[in-house]
C-alpha cells in the first residue's frame, strides 16, 4: 500500500510538472521588431539566459522525480512495468523541456542573423552615401583667380623643373657617350694585343725556320751540284 501511494504520489508529481511546463512553454513569444535597440536586445538576451536556468533547474527536478519514482517501482510486484511508466513521464517532461531550448536558440539565431543583416545593409549605406558638402564643394567648380605674385611664382617653378630635367638628360647622355668611348678604346687596345702577339708568333716561326736551313757545326757543307762528291 504504501508503494503504491508513493508512486501514484510520484505520477501526480511528474503529471503537475509536464503541465505547468507545457503550459508556460505554450505561451506565445513577442515578435521582434524590425530594428530592436540595444537596450531591447540586452533584455532579450536576459530573459533567454534567465530562461535557460530555469529549464536546468526543472531537468534537475524531472531527474530527481524519476530517480525517486524508479525506487518506488522496487518496491512492487510489476517492477518492469513500473520502471518504463515512470521513465516514459520523465521523457515526456524533458521532451517538453527540449522544445523550449529549441525555441530559445532559434530564436537567438534569428536575431544575430538580423543583426548580421542590419549591419551590412548599414555599411552599404555607408559605402554609397554621398560625400559631405564642403565650403569648397558648396561653391561649385569655380577655379580661383591666382595673383600676379603666384602667377609668377608657378612659371618660375616650371622653368625650374625643366632645367633640372634638362641637366639631368645632360647628364646620362654625357654618361652615355663617355661609356662608349671607354669600351671603344678598351676594344682597340685588346685589338692591338692580339696583333702584336700574331707579329711575335710569326716573327719567331721565321726565326725558328731560319735556324733550321743554316749547317749545323762539324757538318760538312752540301756538295754543289756537277761536281764529284769527296
């Protein structure tokens, strides 16, 4: 007897906990606005964590109902059947508890996605908004009147500029002819050392076949030709 009171006790429990959250969780939520300020969206992100909490704290009650229920269930006959009506409560109750997180992120998601939303259309906005009016942009493309002082003062500049140009081409083409000239004679030079060494090795291929026609010492001399050899 006393079993079976704890566990119709426990079912009423979990019964009275699934309603009161089934309830709650069927209440319908505020539609965002289109453009919420900072201060809404702080409350709402508020209200979510505060949510959250809430629902730990009735899973850890769902938990404890069960774990409670399950003893019960040991202590009578049909203890399977007992086990799986309590467990199938309990996974009714946090099935409720699941749908409500569901929501919760959901709804977070779509808001960071608005907000994601809202900032690119803003840095367009931005991008292809015209620029400020100046005093300068007010008064229109109108040129200024320059003085005769800054008149001359910009043809000076310009005569200066062309003279230093003009030095400056001067210059790499004084650099340029005196490279050529350079090369040219360091090319004649070489050339006059390759002729003369040609000169010496002809000179001394001469020399070399002159010393071969003369006699050697202790050689006779050739026997002109009609006369008797000796």
């Amino acid at each position: 007897m006393t079993s079976a009171c704890l566990l119709t006790r426990t079912g009423c429990w979990l019964t009275l906990g699934w309603l009161a959250f089934s309830v709650q969780a069927a209440q319908p939520v505020p539609a965002a606005d289109a453009a919420p300020s900072p201060q809404e969206l702080q409350q709402r992100a508020q209200q979510r964590a505060q949510e959250r909490q809430d629902i730990l704290h009735t899973r850890s009650q769902i938990d404890a109902r069960r774990v409670e229920g399950e003893k019960a269930c040991w202590q009578r006959f049909a203890v399977d059947n007992c086990l799986r009506e309590v467990r199938a409560q309990a996974r009714e109750q946090d099935t409720a508890l699941r749908e409500r997180e569901l929501r919760i992120n959901s709804e977070e998601r779509q808001e960071k996605a608005s907000e994601r939303l809202r900032a690119i259309e803003q840095k367009q906005r931005e991008k292809h908004a015209p620029a400020p009016m100046t005093s300068s942009t007010k008064q229109g493309a109108q040129p200024a009147v320059k003085t005769p002082a800054e008149l001359a003062r910009e043809q000076q500049e310009r005569q200066t500029a062309a003279q230093q140009r003009a030095a400056a081409q001067a210059q790499r083409e004084a650099a340029h002819t005196a490279g050529v000239a350079e090369r040219e004679a360091k090319s004649e030079a070489e050339r006059a050392q390759r002729v003369q060494a040609l000169q010496d090795k002809q000179k001394a291929a001469e020399a070399r076949r002159a010393r071969g026609a003369e006699p050697r010492r202790g050689e006779p001399l050739p026997t002109p030709k009609g006369l008797p050899q000796p």
